[in-house]
C-alpha cells in the first residue's frame, strides 16, 4: 500500500473507495487524501482526508503531489471532467508518481432504447429540433450556452435540472430544476409526463444513480440524446470498479455490492 493516496473526487466511487481505504479493513499506515473542485455547496463528504479547490493547473497539481509527498494518485473524477484527468496525466509523469483513473462503465441502450448518439453538447443541440420541442435537459450547470446559439433554439422549451444553479447564458424559453440523485424511475416518469417532456438529453454518465430517466424515456417511448464521453488520456491504466482498484492497490477488496447503498 502506498503511504498517501490521493483520490482525484467528485464521484460516488471515489467516495466508496475513501470509505473502503479508511475503514475498519483499511492500512492505518496509508494517508488517504480526497480532493473536491469546490462547485458544490454542500458536497457528500468523503472518510480521510478532504481538500477543496483548484490546484492552479498541472504544475500547481505536480507541487502539491511533492509538498504533500503523495506517491499515487487515482483519478476518481466524473468521466466528463476531462480537463482534471490530463492535469493530472500531466502532474504524475511530471513528478513520477503512479497514476490509474477509476471510471464507472458507460451506459449501452437495450431493447425498446431510442438513443440517439451525439459527439458533445453543440452536436446534442443541433439534434434537437428534428427530435421534439420540450427537451428535459440533464447535462449538468455547464455549457448551456450551446443551447442557446443551435439552429432553432428559440423554438424550442427546457428544462434544466442540476445540482446548483445553472450557469448562463440559458437558452430563451428555459425552467431550472435544482436537485441531486439519487432518482427513481417512478419519479423520473412523474417528472416527465408532468413537464410533457418529447426529448432527453443526458451525458453517458453511467452508473445507476442517475440511470432512472433512461428506464423512464424507454417506458414512454421518448428519444434520448446520449453525449459521448471523451476518452480517456493516453496510457493511463483504466479500471472500472472499486474491488478493482483495491485490487490495484494491493488491498483485498472487502467491498461488496451492498456496500454501495451506503454511499449513495
Ligand atoms: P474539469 O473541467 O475537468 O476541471 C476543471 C478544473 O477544475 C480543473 O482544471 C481543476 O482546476 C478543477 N478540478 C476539477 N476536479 C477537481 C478535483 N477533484 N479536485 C481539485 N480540483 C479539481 O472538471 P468539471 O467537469 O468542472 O468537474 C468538476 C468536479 O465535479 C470534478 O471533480 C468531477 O468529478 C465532478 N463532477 C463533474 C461532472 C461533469 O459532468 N463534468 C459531474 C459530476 C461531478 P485546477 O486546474 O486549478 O487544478
């Protein structure tokens, strides 16, 4: 086991995997640090030790790996947070520190499924208008303005829902819904028949918190646009799950599939 860990967050598995590497089965020899990017207001805590904020780039990541003598690093961060992952690409060859990225699996479309792929959020926006008129937007507080500028925007009405407030610009005809998962399909269904919802659109999150609304649009027959994740940066070793990155570490992975209701 290494002597500091530090788990790049801002995911449910990386707090599984802070609670897995602190808990009664943990090495009171290793330090375990979490690191949040501070957007949250009131994020879920994860065990150990917790930072928030910004590094200052790669090179500010690279000082605080040596200052804090941290000798690896798992990047736990959402699949969409591309930018963290190549900093800290970057900050461990930099500094020679060991690195692997823990990404939950993507989702894949089953029987009754009308997905429709999109490479990003502007390629999402331009799907739209072919696709229905009152769009249940689900991509997150950011890059929003890319639904403000599409082709036939102005037509079109959404709602937003996200954890904080959306940032703008919105687009013209626009409802924000604040809230977190996890969600349920009854909800999501209620949510979507409520609000007449013709479209989905969503990030390929993965995962089953925010799973739900893809069960729910599948039940009432609703089209889904589904952005592609950016792929992950060149020759960093991948694991899927939290038994795997124990695994990884050396740890026997006490960790059991029940174990992740506590962590919601
Ligand atoms: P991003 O675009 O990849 O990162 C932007 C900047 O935020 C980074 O350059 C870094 O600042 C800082 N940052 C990001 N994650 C950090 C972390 N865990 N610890 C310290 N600094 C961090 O990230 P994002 O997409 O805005 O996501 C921010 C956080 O929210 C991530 O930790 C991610 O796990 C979580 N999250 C993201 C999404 C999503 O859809 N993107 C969804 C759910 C949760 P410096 O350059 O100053 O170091």
């Amino acid at each position: 086991m290494p002597g500091h860990l530090l788990i790049l967050g801002g995911t449910t598995e990386a707090r599984q995997l802070a609670a897995e590497l602190t808990g009664p089965g943990g090495d009171a020899t290793t330090r375990v640090t979490t690191s949040l990017a501070g957007r949250v207001a009131r994020p879920r805590m994860p065990a150990g030790d917790v930072r928030v904020g910004g590094f200052g780039g790669p090179e500010g990541l690279a000082d605080w790996l040596r200052t804090h003598g941290v000798d690896t690093v798992i990047d736990a961060t959402h699949p969409f947070a591309d930018t963290i992952s190549a900093n800290a690409a970057m900050a461990a060859k930099t500094t020679g520190t060991r690195l692997f990225a823990l990404r939950r699996p993507g989702w894949t479309a089953g029987p009754g499924d009308r997905w429709h792929p999109a490479d990003d959020l502007t390629h999402a926006a331009a799907r739209l208008p072919a696709l229905g008129r009152r769009i249940f937007l689900t991509t997150g507080r950011l890059g929003l303005a890319a639904f403000v500028t599409a082709p036939g925007a102005d037509r079109l009405h959404f709602l937003v829902r996200s954890v904080e407030p959306p940032e703008p610009p919105l687009p013209r005809h626009t409802d924000v819904l604040l809230d977190r998962g996890p969600y349920t399909v009854e909800g999501e269904t209620a949510l979507l028949r409520d609000h007449a919802i013709g479209v989905l659109v969503t990030k390929d999150s993965g995962g089953p918190a925010t799973a739900a609304k893809l069960t729910a649009a599948r039940n009432l027959g609703l089209p889904v646009v589904v952005v592609r994740r950016p792929p992950p940066p060149d020759g960093v070793p991948v694991v899927h799950d939290v038994p795997s990155a124990l695994q990884l570490l050396g740890r026997e992975s006490l960790f059991s599939r029940d174990a992740a209701d506590k962590y919601p």
